[in-house]
C-alpha cells in the first residue's frame, strides 16, 4: 500500500489529506472530481445561488481565499503559502490609500 494511504477499518484505504471521496471511500480521480465539480456548479445555477456569469472553478475559491484574508500583504502570503510573484496573480484586493490634501 502507498505511503500516502491510511488504513481505515475494512478493506478501504483513504488518503491521509483527501477531501473529496467517491461513495467507495477512496479519493476522487482528476475526472471524477471534475465531474462533481460540474454537477455542483449547474445545481447551484438551477437553485438560483449564482448566475451562469457567476460560475467559478475550484482554482478561483484560492484566488477569492487570498483576496478576502485580512491583514498585510506578507500576513496574507504567509498564510497562503505563496511567492512574492504568486501574490500578484492571487490577490485581487484593492490597497487603500489615503485621500490626498484638499
């Protein structure tokens, strides 16, 4: 058995760190994964939760994580996790800036 997969009582191994399961407990494919995405997506469009302009992918829930964190930009890299370079693609906030003199 890999590493990287826990032994659960029965049969079924389940890695240590997965999120998303099938219903046979093992860890989702790149394909199965997308496959739910989807189906969550257009029931959240038929619930009339969000608009089909409004439709997101799992990479844009990091993207809105990093921009909604308070704090600093070096509090929000050090919990995210990211480069300098990286912040710039990820966080989508707007500085505040004092207005000028009158």
């Amino acid at each position: 058995m890999p590493r990287w997969l826990a032994k659960r009582s029965g049969s079924v191994s389940t890695p240590r760190n997965a999120l998303f399961l099938g219903r046979d407990g093992r860890p989702l494919s790149k394909a199965g994964f997308d496959t739910m995405w989807q189906r969550f997506i257009r029931l959240a469009i038929n619930e009339g939760a969000i608009t089909e302009a409004q439709r997101f992918s799992p990479h844009d829930l990091k993207r809105k994580g990093v921009t909604d964190t308070r704090g600093t930009k070096a509090t929000k890299q050090d919990a995210a996790g990211l480069s300098e370079g990286m912040m710039k693609v990820y966080d989508n906030s707007v500085p505040l800036v004092e207005p000028s003199a009158k």
